[in-house]
C-alpha cells in the first residue's frame, strides 16, 4: 500500500468497498476525497496525487493534464437565460487485488451554482 502512504498528506477521508454478493471477491476498494479546500487548492492537491498516480504509471500525463483541467467554472447561454457550473473532481477509488495490480477510477462532478 506504498500509494496509500505516498498520497495521505492530500487526503481528507477515505472508504473502504467491498463486493458483498453470492460471494467476496478478492479484491478491495479504496475511495480517496482530498481535504476541503478553495479551488485552486483542489486543483494543487489533486495535481499531487495524479503526479504519484505518473510515478507509479497508473496514470498518464495527458490523463492527469485533462483531469486537471476539468476543474474550474463554465457558464452555459442560450441568449435568454445562463447556467453556472462549478466543475470538481469528487473522489478516486483504487481498486487493489490480490495480485499487486492496482486500478483507478476517477469521478468528476459538475455543481449547478
């Protein structure tokens, strides 16, 4: 769980997840949501753990850099009446199993403001 070390000063709670059908799975999941923070903040503490997600090649640069820029605002017209968004990343969950390999599934989120 050397990834677990590397990204808990970026952390601000972590679940646990397990399959709980006919039968347990081999595998377990971690779902990682970083500290509160401003935007820009976020956007610095997810920048750090999809750095170590590179170092480890469980992420690529381009991957990292398209997340990264999913985070911010956008505003959506259609002349009569505008939308405001506020775009974020909610949590990574890391799928462990029992063979060392290590998966990741990033959720985005878009807030209505």
């Amino acid at each position: 769980l050397r990834l677990l070390d590397k990204i808990d000063p970026y952390l601000g709670r972590i679940g646990l997840g397990v399959d709980v059908g006919e039968s347990i799975h081999d595998r377990i999941n971690i779902e990682c949501f970083i500290r509160n923070g401003s935007v820009s903040d976020e956007k610095a503490l997810w920048n750090n753990i999809f750095s170590v997600l590179c170092s480890l090649n469980i992420l690529s640069e381009r991957k990292k850099n398209m997340l990264l820029n999913w985070i911010g605002g956008q505003k959506i017209s259609d002349g009569q009446s505008t939308l405001c968004f506020l775009r974020t990343i909610n949590e990574i969950k890391f799928i462990f199993d029992k063979s060392g390999k290590i998966e990741a599934k990033v959720y985005l989120m878009a807030h209505k403001v």
